[in-house]
C-alpha cells in the first residue's frame, strides 16, 4: 500500500507543476503582448510629436522670417519719413531765401527811386539858382546903368524922369513875366516829375504784389501737396501695421492653442510613462525584447524631453517677441503722436507768419495813406503860406524870388526832418520785430534739440546786415539835413 501511494502522490506533484508552468506561460505572453500593443500605441504617439514639432519649427521660422522682413520695411518707412522731413525743411529754407531776395529787390528799388528824386531835385535847384544869378547880374547892371544915366541927366529932369519911369515900368513887366515864367516852369516840372514818381511807385506795388501773390500761390500749393502725401503715407503706414497687428494675434492665437494641445499629450505622456515605469518595476523577470523595447521608449523619452525643452525655449522666444511686437506698437504710437504734433507746430508757425505779413502790409499801406494825406495838407499849407507871402512881398517891395526860395527851402528841411524822424522809428521797429522773431525761432528750435547752424542760416550776420542797413540810412538822412541847412 506504501508504493502506491508514493506514485499518486508523485503523478499529482508533476500535474500540479505542469499545469502551473502552463498557466505563468500564458500570463506572459499575455504580458509581451500588451507590452507590444503599448509600444506601437508609443511609437504612433512619438510620430505624432515628432510631426507636431516640426510643424512647430516650420511655424516658428516662418515668425522669424516675417518679423526679419518688418522690421526691414520699418527701417525702410522711418528712412522715407526722415528724407520727407528733410525735403520739407530744404524746401522752407528756399522759401526763406526767395522771400528775402524779393525784399532785398524791394529795397534796391525804392533806394534807386529816392536816389533819381534827390538828383532830379538837385537839378532843378542848381538850374533856379543860375538863373537867379544871372538876374541878379542883370539887376545890378541896370541899376549902374540908372545911376549914370541919373549923373549924366541932370540937364533934363523931365525927360529923364519920364524915360527913367518908362523903363522902370518896362523892367517891372519883364521881372513879372520871368517870375510867372520860371514859376509857371517849375510847377511843371514838379508836375511832370510827380507823374513820373507816381508811375514808378504804382508799377513797383503792382509787380510787387503780383510777386506776393504767385509766391503764396506757390507756397499754398506746396502746402497742400505736402499735406496730401503726410496723410496719405500716414495712412498707408497705420494700414500696415493694422494688417500685422491682427496677422500676429491670430498667429499667437494659433500657437497659444497648439501649446495647450502640446501640453495636454505631455501630461498624458508622463501619465502613460509613469504606468510603464511602474509595470517596470512589478515586473522581475522580463524579457530581452521587452527589455529593448523599454530601452528604445527610454531614448524615445529622453528625445521627447529634448523636444520638450526645445518647445520650452521657442516659448520663451515667443514672450520676447510678444514684448518686441508691443515696443514696436508703442514707438509706433509715439511716432505718430510726435509726426501730428510736428505738423501742428509748422501750421501754426505758418500761420504766424502770414499774420505777420499781413500786419506788415496793413501798416504799410497804412502808413502810405497817412503820409500821403500829411503830404496833401501840408501842400495845401504850402499854397496858403505863398499866397499870403506874395502879398506881403508885394506890399512890402521886396525881391519875391529870394522869399519863395528862402519858404521853399524851410519846406524842404522841415519834410526831410520829419521823413528822417519816419524812418528811425520804423527801422527802430523792424529791429525789435527781427529780434522777437530770432529769439522765438530760437526757443522752437532749442525745444527740438536743434540749433541754428543745422539749419544752414545765420541770424546773427542778418542781423548785423540790417544793423548796417539801418545806420547807413539814417546817416543818409543826416547828410541831406546837413546839406540842406547850409
């Protein structure tokens, strides 16, 4: 009874052993096949990254590229903005200059006038005093010629009292007729030079303003040309950077989201690695190709981390050109906050110096108007002051000529005196006016950081130029007051 069952007991020892070596055959292969499904599922999965990050380093080169070529057109845009701004201002110091030349012109002109009058005075002067002289030598002679006739007659009183009357009746009628003569001469030579002055003055106002008008013509025309293509580059430039603000959100749109679907795979990732990690480790035995798949997951892993660290420096990347793109937003704002308040600054500028124009104008042509009525009451004072001088003279009996010459010489002086008096206090306010406008350009041009010498334009030589202007005329004035007192 021993053997046998020793033999049972030895045929349900070798079931039991077969039958457990079966049943951990089938848990491992059941094992290496899920291992092997999880390994293709990785291997799809790492496909999927591998295309995702190159679909991200394509996109990131493109950004790259786009963002080269923008700021190479805004580089471009501002050197465009910055050539208009110095044609602008090459274009006003033209301005300037013809504006000063025409005054200069102006100013020769109305020099060469008072020259031809002051000649022409002269020479009608010189000429009544010739004249005047040689009457004089008549006179003298006549008279010489009474006293031997009175020492040689003093045989025929009557006679010679009768001739002597006759003649001195016949010299009075021819005194007479070459006072009206000479008078009625000299009025028509003023007449006649009056006429010439009032020509030349009334075509040198008409040129003068017609020069006016072209220049503003011209100047308003390049005005609104300037204007027309400020607003239109303007225009085109906030166009642009329209079109790229929203071309970027977009792109940054994209890619926020493709970082969050990124984000989502890795977390999934490191969940399944974590699981793998973790069936690693229950696992004592594994097999060589389970092993080499774990090794190829490993690197495939460690490739992953490289990209994900890859994907956190293109993040990176990303915020600098996030805060690349708003500095760019902000100096483009700047640029055109500082572009509308340099054109404020020339429009008022520019209509300060219209206003100015104007006014100069208006006192001008008020001052003529003045000087022309001064001028026609004191030749009305004039008329009255010989009329009542020739009445005198001819009751009083004395030499009319020398009297109309003597009032028309106080005349003279007294118009001089006050056209100098004139001309000081205008000079001394165009002195004042020069030195306002020079110290206001001054302070404009010190607010922008520029001074005069980049302009190419020298204030203190046209200063002095007028300066020397301004004495050479007043003692211009002083000589013919002299001249004339003597």
């Amino acid at each position: 009874m021993a053997p046998k069952k020793a033999k049972t007991k030895a045929k349900t020892k070798s079931k039991r052993a077969t039958a457990s070596a079966s049943t951990l055959g089938a848990q491992d292969t059941a094992d290496r096949l899920a291992l092997i499904e999880q390994a293709k599922e990785m291997r799809l999965l790492i496909k999927s990254e591998e295309s995702a990050f190159n679909d991200f380093q394509q996109q990131r080169e493109r950004i790259n590229y786009f963002w080269i070529v923008e700021r190479k057109n805004l580089e471009e845009r501002t050197a465009q903005l910055r050539n208009k701004e110095r044609e602008r201002q090459e274009m006003e110091e033209k301005y300037q200059f013809e504006i000063k030349n025409y005054e200069q012109r102006i100013k020769h002109l109305l020099h060469e006038q008072h020259q031809e009058i002051n000649e022409m005075k002269q020479e009608g002067e010189l000429s009544l005093q010739t004249t005047q002289d040689a009457h004089r030598d008549t006179k003298h002679e006549i008279k010489s010629d009474n006293r031997h006739l009175q020492a040689e007659g003093n045989m025929s009183d009557i006679a010679h009292y009768q001739y002597m009357k006759s003649l001195k009746h016949e010299q009075d009628e021819k005194l007479s007729n070459l006072r009206h003569q000479y008078e009625r001469y000299a009025k028509d030579i003023q007449q006649k030079y009056e006429r010439k002055r009032k020509v030349v003055r009334d075509r040198l106002e008409a040129q003068r303003k017609a020069d006016t008008q072209q220049i503003e013509e011209r100047k308003n025309l390049h005005i609104g040309h300037l204007m027309s293509a400020h607003e239109k580059a303007f225009r085109e430039i906030k166009n642009y950077y329209n079109d790229i603000t929203h071309s970027n959100l977009d792109l940054i749109k994209s890619l926020k989201e493709q970082v969050a679907d990124l984000k989502k795979k890795e977390a999934q990732d490191e969940k399944l690695m974590f699981e793998v990690s973790q069936e690693n480790k229950r696992m004592s035995e594994p097999l060589k190709r389970a092993l080499q798949d774990v090794e190829a997951l490993r690197k495939r892993f460690q490739q992953y981390q490289c990209d994900k660290s890859v994907l956190r420096d293109t993040k990176a990347e990303l915020l600098v050109l996030e805060e690349q793109f708003a500095t760019c937003s902000w100096e483009h704002e700047v640029l055109t906050q500082r572009l509308l308040q340099v054109g404020k600054e020339y429009q008022d500028l520019n209509n300060a110096l219209q206003n100015t124009i104007y006014e100069v104008q208006r006192k001008n042509g008020f001052k003529n108007l003045m000087l022309e009525k001064q001028m026609s009451a004191l030749r009305h004072t004039l008329d009255h002051k010989s009329a009542e001088m020739h009445e005198l003279l001819m009751h009083a009996k004395l030499d009319p000529v020398i009297v109309d010459r003597k009032g028309q010489l106080d005349n003279v002086i007294q118009n001089k005196q006050q056209t100098r008096y004139e001309l000081e206090q205008y000079s001394t306010r165009i002195s004042a006016m020069q030195k306002a406008l020079r110290q206001t350009v001054q302070s404009k041009l010190s607010e922008y950081g520029l001074t005069l010498d980049e302009l190419g334009y020298d204030i203190q030589a046209a200063t002095k130029k007028s300066e020397i202007d301004h004495r050479a005329s007043i003692s211009q004035s002083t000589l013919e007051r002299s001249h004339h007192e003597d």
